[in-house]
C-alpha cells in the first residue's frame, strides 16, 4: 500500500473516531483506581491488568471473516515480533479470552486483563494494521498518549471545540509512562480533530511542526513501553 493510501486511511480512522463515544471501555473498576488518591493507586498497581505470561488469550467471535482474522493474525505478528508479547487463540469457553467480534460499526475494545471474557469489536473500517493494533494495545492495558498526567505540557486541549458529552475522553488518568516521555508518535495518540464539534482542533501540539493521531502502527516509544510492561 502507497504511503498516501495510508495516510488516507489515518485520516478516514480519525473522522470516523470522531463520531465513535466509547472506544476505550474502562470498566467501573478502573474508573475508581484513577480516581482514587495516589496512594491507594499504589496499593492496587495497574500491572493487575497485564496479561499473565505477557500472553493474550483470544477467540475469534461473530462477525469475523477470515480475511479479518488474518489481518489480526498479522497484526498480532508485528506485535509479537517486536516485543517478548504472544498471543494465543483458544476454543476453551471457560478461560479469560478476548473475543474478537465485529457486531457493531465501531473500532473498541476493553481494557487490558480482566480475568474474565472481554470484547474487541473490529467493524468496518477498522481492518486495517495499525487500527487493529491501536485496539490489541488497549487489551493489553494501554491507555491513550493524550490522557497522559504530563501531556498539558506537550498538547493543547481545546474544550470549547468538543463534542458536548465527549469531554472524558480528554480525562487524565494517572498512569505510568515508565520514564519515557510524552511521544506525539504513538499509535495511542488520538488525531488534532478527534470529537470536534465544529471542525476546529481539540488537540494543538505544544511543539510545532508535529503530527498526532497516526494510525499506521506502533511508535518506538509504544514499543518500548510494552517491553517494559511485558518482556
Ligand atoms: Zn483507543
């Protein structure tokens, strides 16, 4: 595929971001441990929703062609070849698996481990690498790069410009950044547009001259930072 192909494609997953509300579903759980105090943050470590043996258990689940379930296949290669990450498909009902599904439009997923069956939904759109790896990286308990506690320092964010109702996707959550940086590269970041209700910029880069939101696949940053977290 031609770069411009791509970058049309970055640009198509940012607008169809736009209209989507809940792409990263953290659950009632997780929403208490980032609003609790530090302290209790500690107690609890976010590393509870890592994978077991750096492995993600997954099924393939309705809605899904086989040449999705390649791409994911291939998406899941990249992953693996780039950090010590597998990925497992299993038939066992009873194991904590990820099921992939596409039943609805949207490109979401849960949360990282959680000990249960959870859901990445992949509809159309979503077929493409560095999407699909956007939302493999939150099932391995990545967050966004924007929802970051030192991102002020990098982005701009644009209240008055969002979506009424989409504002929490603009929350802080204290999360680690394992000493990395804020990286306007990562896969994780969303794009200047995302959940704008009138065409101007939700996000402005501090720093000029740099692009957030792409989608064609994992920064370094976002490679280091799965090794640190699984390898
Ligand atoms: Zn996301």
């Amino acid at each position: 595929m031609s770069s411009f192909s791509y970058i049309l494609l970055a640009f198509m997953w940012s607008c169809l971001n736009s209209m989507q509300a809940n792409e990263m579903r953290l659950t009632t759980a997780q929403l208490k441990y980032f609003n609790s105090n530090a302290l209790h943050r500690n107690a609890l470590t976010w590393s509870g929703y890592y994978w077991p043996n750096s492995t993600l258990v997954y099924s393939v689940g309705k809605g899904m062609a086989f040449a999705d379930y390649l791409l994911v296949m291939n998406a899941m290669a990249d992953i693996s070849a780039r950090t010590c990450i597998k990925f497992r498909r299993t038939h066992n009902l009873k194991e904590p698996q990820v099921n992939l599904q596409r039943t609805d439009d949207g490109c979401w997923s849960d949360i990282g481990y959680l000990g249960e069956w959870q859901t990445l939904n992949l509809g159309k759109g979503c077929m493409q690498r560095g999407i699909i790896q956007h939302e493999l990286l939150h099932s391995l308990a990545l967050l966004h790069m924007q929802n970051d506690p030192r991102r002020d320092r990098y982005v701009r964010i644009n209240l008055a410009n969002i979506e009424e109702g989409e504002q929490h996707n603009f929350q802080i959550y204290h999360s680690d950044d394992f000493q990395l940086g804020y990286d306007y590269a990562s896969l994780m970041h969303y794009g200047a547009y995302a959940f704008s209700k009138n065409e101007k910029p939700t996000i402005v880069p501090l720093k000029r001259g740099v692009k957030i939101g792409q989608r064609i696949g994992l920064s370094a940053k976002d490679v280091q930072k799965l090794r640190i977290m699984y390898c």
